[in-house]
C-alpha cells in the first residue's frame, strides 16, 4: 500500500515536472522573440564600437611626416 502512494506521488510530481518545463519552454521562445524584436528595431546608427576622430594635419605636421622627422 506504501509503496503504491509512492507511485502515485512520484506520477504526480513527474506531470507537474513537466507542465513546468513545457511552460518554461514556453516562456523562453516568447522571450527570444521580444529580445530579437528589440535588436530588430535598433537603429544601426546608434551602435558604435569606437570613437572616429579625423586627425587634420597642417602642412608644418605633413612636411615633417614625409620627410620622417617625427
């Protein structure tokens, strides 16, 4: 008689364990969804890794750069 609760009480738990991980499953899609949504609709521009600075020379900076000086 025991040992037939114990079945029982392990069936049950077995389905609980299960509808969790189906809604988790669930759960992770929806959220993969939003998350790739989200990076879809970033504007490109807005992303950057580094700083772009122009270096202007003046022609004192380019005269000694060709001729190695500094």
């Amino acid at each position: 008689m025991k040992n037939q609760k114990s079945i029982a009480e392990l069936q049950k738990s077995l389905k609980l364990l299960n509808e969790e991980k189906v809604l988790n499953e669930k759960t992770n899609e929806e959220e993969k969804k939003k998350f790739s949504n989200l990076i879809k609709n970033i504007d490109p521009s807005e992303i950057r890794n580094t700083i772009f600075v122009e270096k202007k020379f003046t022609l004192w900076d380019r005269i000694k750069r060709v001729l190695g000086i500094s």
